[in-house]
C-alpha cells in the first residue's frame, strides 16, 4: 500500500493568519502536492476551521491536551511559543502515518519541497543557525519525522525528559526535544528552513528558498519588522483572498495535484461558470472514479458549442453514469474538431458495443481510425466489433450463463484466463459455448440479454476484480457488471458469485450509495456468493447489512489451482534457470505515490543481484507493464528481455509460469497464476489484494511492498532462499495449493447440487 504522508501544524485563533497564508503558499509553490494535513489545536472557533478547510481538501483537526504537559511547562503555559514546544511534541502521538512533516505558522512555502516527501529515515531538521554559536541543535519550526520516531517508546522519553526538567528551552523553544535527541537528527538543507534573521538589512530571500521561516516575535501578518522588507514582500505574494488563489493556482505551471484542482477548481466555477476549468476538473474527477462528480461541474458551466474538448469530456462524464443519449450528442458536437474527433468517435463506439450494436460501433471506429490512423482506442474497438465469432450453440436448458471480463487479444494476461479458470472450476473440462452462454460484463444487460439467461440452467459471475469503479464505469450498478436493479431482480434461475475480487485501491472512490444497493440486492439474489479473498470479504460485509454477512464466503480465485483444474496437468520435468520478473503501471500514482523513484533505483539493485542467481526477465502483462524496462534501460542502464505475454494465448500463459524458477509479480494474477502453476512467487504489494492472497495461504513472508525501505535486500535475501532449495519452496507451494483446492472443490460440489448439473 501506498506510504503515507502528512503534514502537520500547531494552530491557534492569534497564529491563524499566519497558517491560512501557509497554506495558500504550500498550494502555489508546489501545485503537484497535496498529502493530508493535520491541524493540532488546544481550541479554534467553528468559522476559524471553516476558513482552514476551504484552504484544504485533505485537513483533518486534532485536539491535544494541555494537562499531560502541566507537570513541565514551567509556569508559563500561557506564552505561545511555550505551548507550541509542548503541543508540538503531540505530533510524536501521531500514529496514522510513514511520515509526518511538521510546518510552523509562521512559515511560507517558496519553492520545491519533493524532497522532504520522499525522505525514508531518521528525523530530518535543519539544524539552528546563530550567528558565532557552533552548538549543534536542530531548529523545529520543519521536522521530517518517519515512523520509527511515531512510537510509544519515544514519546516516553519525551515524556521523561520533561518531567525531569533536564533541559532548557533553547533559542528556537524546542528544547525537550534537542535534549531527547542529543545532536542526533539529519541534517536537511538549510533553504527547508531558511530562517529570518539571516536577511536582516533588508537582504533579499536566495532564490533557492523553498520555506522561509519568520522567527522572532515581530510576525509578518502583524505589521512585520524594519529590516527585513524584502522578505515581507515575498510573504505578502501569498496574502490573497480565496477566488485569487483559486484563480492562481489554476493558472500554476506544471502538473496540478487532483485533489487541489478539483477543491480550487469546483468553487471556481461556481463562481464563474467559467468552461475550461469545468473541464480540467472534470477530468480530474473521472480520474478518482467520481464520474457524477464530473457531470455536476460541467453542468455548472457555461459550454460554447464550439468547444469541442468540453464536449468530449462532458459526454465521456455522462456515458460514465449511463446517460447514454446525452453523451451521444455531447461526443457528436467533439467530432467536429479534428483534435479530438478520434477519441470521440471511440466513445461512440463504445456506447454502441455496450448497447450490442457491434455494427454501428464497427463505424464510429473506423471513423476515428480515418481521422487518426494510430488512435489506438479506436483500433481495439474496430477489432473487437470486427469478425466476431458466434457463440457456439449449445441447448439452453444444458447451459449455464456467465458472467466475466472476457478481455480482448491484447489485454491484460491475468483477466484473459480467467473466465476460462472459473468454467474449469463450476463446470469441469468443457469450457466452450456448448455448456457455456457468455455474458460480457461490460455490456448492457437489457430485456434481451435477461431472457437469454432465464432460458439457461444458472448464472456464474465471476472472472476477475469486477467491484472496482473504474474500468468500464456504468451508473446502473458502479461496479463492472452493467446491470440496472430491476432486471437484476427479474433474473429467476440460480445466481453464484464466483471468486469475484474486491478491487478498488486505497482511497479510490466509488459512488457509494449506487454500489451499496446493487451489492446488496445481488447479495439477496444470490445462492452462492464467493469472494476471492478473506480482504474482499472483510471491506464488502463492511458494506452490507448483518443478516447478509454470512452469505459471503470464501472461493479463491480459481487460477491459484489451476494444476488441480486443467484436464491432464503435468508438472514440468524441468525449469528454466529464469526469474520472472512483472511490475504494473495502471493507476501509477495510486500504487507509488511519491516513491516511483525510489521503486525504480530499488529494482536496479535488485535485477543486478537477482542476476547472480537466475536470468531475469521483463513478463508483461499488459503493454504497460513494459515501462519497467524501458525505464530500468533508460535510467540504469539495464537491459532486460522483455515477454509479451499480453500476446500469449492461455496454454502458453500456463506453460510459460510452469516452466519458470520464480515469478516476482506486482499485480495479483502475476502471484496468483505461478503459484497455481505450482512456482514459487513474492509478490511486489502495491495494491492491498496482493496482501491479502499471501495472508489467505499464511505466508505473508513471500509479499515485499514497494515502498519498504530495503526493498532490494529484501527481494534478494526472500529470493535467494525460495532457490536455495528450489524443490523444498515447489513442495510449500504444492501444500499451501491443496488448502485452497480443497475449499474449491467442496464449493464446486455445492455449485453442482445448485445448478443441477
């Protein structure tokens, strides 16, 4: 999962103006950057936080406790900076976060702070500055702490040293803590914490200033100090009302942070129904998966008819809600512009295939292949609607219907064998259209498609993460199946969930009323209801009312037996001396945050060492998946043979992972599918599912997450002894599959008693 970051601050009702100009000069000097933020205070008044909120998408307000610090505040609990040095000292209790930067109230941001957020150790401080005075003590007003420090342990020793009164309140009022920590902190630059009285004479700011620190009693909201006039101006740049910073942040230079965009953005065009900024943010909220969001800002503003980006966007927004017949006319107005008729025609066709018009969604791609030869969305939904091949037909009474993701012949490996797996699973080795009737997830299950199924003996769903928001949005049901509830309701033969997965990430949104009501109604049809996961079990009962909870259970996802299902399995009589080495790139930010850097330098010294114990290889699942080795190439200097998989048909899926040493995968079925080949894996954790696997098979020692500190070592010394004794980890392997195929196969036996077959 991702690291978490928070800054956070000490705040009352006399330094308020001091933090509200903080926070406008963090947004505009960094646009890209936008982690939570946590407000200390002994007391603010409701308008006072109604101001910092409206500054912030992400603050959250905590409330310290003075009594805990009586016993040392020294008489003098009165005075600010006193109550600051022990307030602050609350940070250290914080117990949410991988790192916490702390910012004083009397700072503005000036320039980039990246660094700061992709530190991984210590406790960073810029270290006081006192002109003559070689003393080593750490100026407080910036702190970098990481999570070792966030302990109980620490804060006992804070706790100590200030009963103790073993310290003296030092020039910069952090005394208990340089007492704690005796010199021993990281050293940080000192433009992180550039501080006032080093311009006195009027000096300018150094350009390279990223934070600018008004030390002393004179603050620049209250009129400021002589001496120092170059640095109040740079502090007044960011004395602005709301509808001006908004403006100026829409206006910043580089890439905008979604959640700033969209917080600044959203009141902007409130304000001024202004088009180009409705459309900025409402990219950004299909970018979060909040597709309603999106709508709502566009119909805010005023739209030009001519803006042919607007429409494109507004009619991407409403076919994300199934208001389909508005999102065509919206995407017929976008056709107009050459710049973006190829992405409208896309999704044109797209609508049409959802709606089961392949012929019309054949003609809108070719239309955008005609005005973009190389539009690669428009050439996927031409191939998709072009030589489709007619189910096989078999009796309907002797079918059952299912359900799935059936991916397309470049897609993702994992989704492509997956439908196959879960027919493997329900209905033994006749996987065809003779036993079988598909149904496509993402197509619109209309009258027709209802009375296909209730002519079949059952209904499957299953193959693949299907409650996730955002692959295929719909506003029927908000997760990938396209099913409006009344027809849901109408289906009258057996349902089973099978194996399906809870994917959504960290902080992904989903539209939770809208997905509530149709998990619980599918819920309630359902006679079987499996989940993959024991993690997908816990976050969806979490969504479901108590009578329903023991209804969901547990199936694993059928791949991870996959040696039990197939007819006619042989394990291979020997390996290749590969390593397999799979990373994944859709929804980058979600899955690296602030470390893709570090990620990357991470694998550069792992494939070195990895190196000496096997060949490593690139396997890509999807074409994105490629990136690891152009950037390993490109910033490393290594090279590495790249499989694409994304072109392997199921058998060579299966052969290529059987044949392997080890697979070192980052999205799911990249574990899931070796180890049902019966080859050892570790899993990169990016994404909380992956966790959830290794816990279900009780070996979380074969996860590694991207962004632990020792990734590389760890990866090497988890590898090496997986192939040190390479039978013994292909026997652990063997063992942890026969406790899942053992659930697999009692589940099945019920799902034959159920669907009569």
């Amino acid at each position: 999962m991702k690291r978490r970051v928070a800054f956070a601050s000490f705040v009352d009702e006399n330094y308020l103006p001091g933090f509200l100009t903080l926070l406008r000069s963090l947004a505009l000097s960094n646009p890209g950057v936008c982690e939570d933020f946590l407000v200390l205070h002994d007391e603010l008044r409701p308008a006072s936080v109604a101001r910092i909120r409206a500054l912030h998408p992400r603050v959250s307000f905590r409330r310290v406790n003075a009594a805990h610090y009586d016993t040392y505040a020294k008489g003098d609990q009165d005075n600010y900076l006193v109550r600051k040095a022990y307030f602050i000292l609350d940070v250290f209790r914080i117990r949410d976060y991988d790192t916490v930067i702390t910012l004083d109230t009397d700072m503005v941001v000036l320039g980039p702070i990246d660094e700061l957020l992709t530190l991984r150790r210590g406790l960073g401080a810029v270290p006081q500055f006192f002109y003559g005075d070689t003393t080593r003590l750490l100026n407080s007003g910036l702190l970098v702490i990481q999570q070792e420090f966030l302990t109980d342990e620490f804060c006992a020793r804070i706790d100590e040293t200030g009963r103790s009164g073993a310290y003296e309140l030092d020039k910069h009022d952090q005394g208990i803590l340089n007492a704690v920590l005796d010199g021993d902190f990281l050293d940080l630059d000192a433009k992180y914490n550039f501080v006032k009285r080093r311009l006195s004479g009027d000096l300018p700011v150094p350009e390279d200033t990223a934070v600018l620190h008004f030390t002393g009693r004179h603050k620049p909201w209250q009129g400021g100090e002589t001496g120092y006039a170059q640095a109040q101006e740079r502090w007044a740049e960011y004395e602005l009302t709301d509808a001006e910073l908004h403006a100026a942040y829409l206006e910043s230079e580089g890439e905008l942070h979604r959640d700033l965009l969209i917080h600044y953005g959203t009141a902007h065009v409130r304000r001024t129904r202004d088009a180009g900024t409705a459309r900025k943010v409402a990219l950004a909220q299909i970018g979060r998966g909040d597709y309603q969001a999106a709508v709502d800002v566009l119909e805010q503003a005023d739209l030009p008819v001519d803006e042919a980006w607007v429409h494109e966007v507004y009619g991407h927004a409403l076919m994300s809600v199934s208001r389909y017949d508005e999102a065509r006319a919206q995407l017929l107005l976008a056709t107009a512009a050459p710049n973006r008729a190829a992405t409208a025609f896309a999704r044109l066709a797209q609508i049409a295939w959802v709606h089961g018009e392949d012929a019309t969604a054949r003609t809108y791609a070719l239309e955008g292949l005609t005005v973009d030869p190389t539009h690669r969305a428009s050439r996927l939904w031409h191939q998709r609607t072009t030589g489709v091949p007619q189910q096989q037909t078999g009796s309907p009474g002797d079918q059952l219907a299912h359900v799935a993701f059936y991916m397309d012949r470049q897609g993702n490996a994992g989704d492509k064998l997956l439908p196959e797996s879960v027919r493997l699973a329900v209905g033994g080795a006749e996987t065809g259209g003779r036993r079988w009737h598909s149904v496509h997830a993402h197509r619109l299950f209309d009258e027709a498609a209802l009375e296909r199924v209730n002519a079949r003996r059952g209904l499957v769903i299953g193959g693949g993460g299907l409650f996730i928001p955002d692959t295929m949005p719909n506003g029927n049901s908000a997760w990938q199946w396209n099913v409006p509830d009344d027809l849901m309701r109408r289906i009258d033969v057996p349902v089973a969930v099978f194996a399906v997965g809870f994917n959504a990430f960290d902080g992904q949104s989903y539209r939770a009323e809208r997905f509530r009501s149709s998990l619980r109604l599918l819920v309630e049809k359902s006679a079987f209801f499996g989940l993959r996961n024991h993690g997908s079990i816990e976050k969806v009962r979490a969504m479901l009312p108590a009578h329903l909870h023991d209804k969901v259970r547990f199936q694993p996802c059928p791949t991870t037996v996959t040696r039990q299902l197939v007819p006619g399995w042989q394990d291979p009589a020997a390996r290749e001396d590969t390593i397999l080495l799979n990373a994944a790139y859709d929804r980058a930010g979600l899955r690296f945050g602030h470390d893709y850097g570090f990620f990357l330098d991470q694998m550069a010294a792992a494939v070195r060492e990895l190196g000496r114990l096997a060949e490593v290889k690139c396997v890509a699942h999807s074409l994105d998946d490629e990136k690891l080795a152009f950037d390993l190439r490109r910033e490393h200097g290594i090279s590495l043979p790249v499989i694409p998989m994304y072109d392997f048909d199921n058998p060579q899926i299966l052969d290529l992972y059987a044949r392997t040493k080890l697979v070192i995968g980052m999205r799911g079925h990249a574990g899931m599918i070796p180890f049902g080949c019966g080859t050892p894996v570790l899993s990169l954790i990016s994404h909380p599912k992956m966790a959830y696997f290794l816990r279900d098979i009780e070996r979380p020692e074969w996860g590694v997450s991207v962004h632990d500190r020792d990734l590389a070592a760890r990866l090497v010394e988890k590898a090496g002894a997986l192939l040190a004794d390479h039978a013994a980890s292909v026997a652990d392997v063997h063992g942890r599959q026969q406790e899942l195929w053992k659930i697999t196969e009692a589940n099945a036996a019920e799902l034959r008693v159920l669907f009569g077959g």
